[in-house]
C-alpha cells in the first residue's frame, strides 16, 4: 500500500474539461475527458485546486495563444525508452510537426519507430508533452488520446499563434 499522496482537479478548456493529476515531486498525467486518455481518480487520490494551480494557469496561457512553452516540474511515470521519447517530444517546436521516424532518429534509434509510436502514445502528459506535433511520414494526423479533431484544433491553434493570427484571420501588415 502505497503513502505518497496524489492530487486531482478538473479545468474547462477549448478541447473540453482535462483533469491533472499530480504529487508531492509534479504533473503526473493529464487526462481528456474523451479518447483514450480518459480515466477515473482512484478513491484514495484528494480533489484539490492549490497543488495544481501553476498547471492550470500555464495550460489557460497555452489556449490563450500567450504560452508556447511550459515550465512545470513533471514526473510522468514510464519506462527509461519512454522518458527518452517524453523528452524529445518537449524539444519539438511550438508551431511545428516532425513525423515518428524523425522522433526516432532524433533519440538515436531510426530503426524503433513503432516503439517510438508505443511511447508517443503512452505519454501521461498530453499537450505539456507535446505529442500532437508527432504525425505520419506522409503528413496524416495519426492517432492521438485525445481523438483526432483534438490533435487537428490543437495544431491549427498553434499554427494561427506562430503566425500572429489567434483569431484565424491572415494577419495584415500596413504600410505607412
């Protein structure tokens, strides 16, 4: 039986509501409240907003269009090959998309992109880890915890803001 205490609380965003979870040493998970990445706190876990308010503030500053990178202290739980992936994934830039075989050779193993992909579909800290810039060889949008019109808003939002468009409308330069 475990004594580390684990914290949950819900937020409202653009993509619907996401629950945080976190510990004593940061963000474990973030969870979707549709796809794969839905799941129910366990009884002993505590509902409670202060241990996560530094998460819930920079993820209403990343929908906001005025974040582009987070600065948490994470503790997503997986095996070594999936933190290397983990951590690669928070490399990828704001704004831009690299396919899994590029993720593959970025840690140095061009020959594991379906375990890549395991991994990238592992990951407990969606949007924090920004494996909705992962996609297909071919440019696709590939499977994502989060359903593929999640993954499809959360990318064009990043292209608006990288191109100083929030609102979807091509930003104008006037000539005095």
């Amino acid at each position: 039986m475990s004594s580390e205490t684990i914290w949950y609380d819900e937020m409202r965003t653009p993509i619907g509501v996401l629950r945080l979870v976190s510990d004593e040493v940061g963000l474990r998970e973030v969870w979707f409240s549709t796809g794969r990445h839905q799941r129910t706190p366990r009884p002993e876990w505590i509902r409670a907003s202060e241990p996560l308010a530094e998460a819930r503030r920079q993820l209403d500053e990343y929908f906001a269009g005025e974040r582009q990178h987070f600065d948490l202290t994470l503790h997503p739980l997986g095996t070594p090959f999936q933190t290397q992936v983990w951590r690669e994934l928070a490399r990828i830039p704001y704004g831009t998309t690299i396919s899994y075989g590029e993720l593959a050779r970025r840690i140095e193993q061009p020959l594991a992109v379906r375990a890549v992909g395991a991994a990238n579909g592992r990951n407990p800290l969606p949007i924090v880890l920004p494996c909705h810039r992962v996609i297909g060889a071919n440019g696709s949008l590939t499977g994502f915890g989060g359903g593929l019109p999640t993954k499809r808003f959360l990318l064009s939002m990043e292209s608006r803001v990288a191109e100083g468009d929030l609102f979807g409308v091509p930003s104008q330069v006037t000539a005095h």
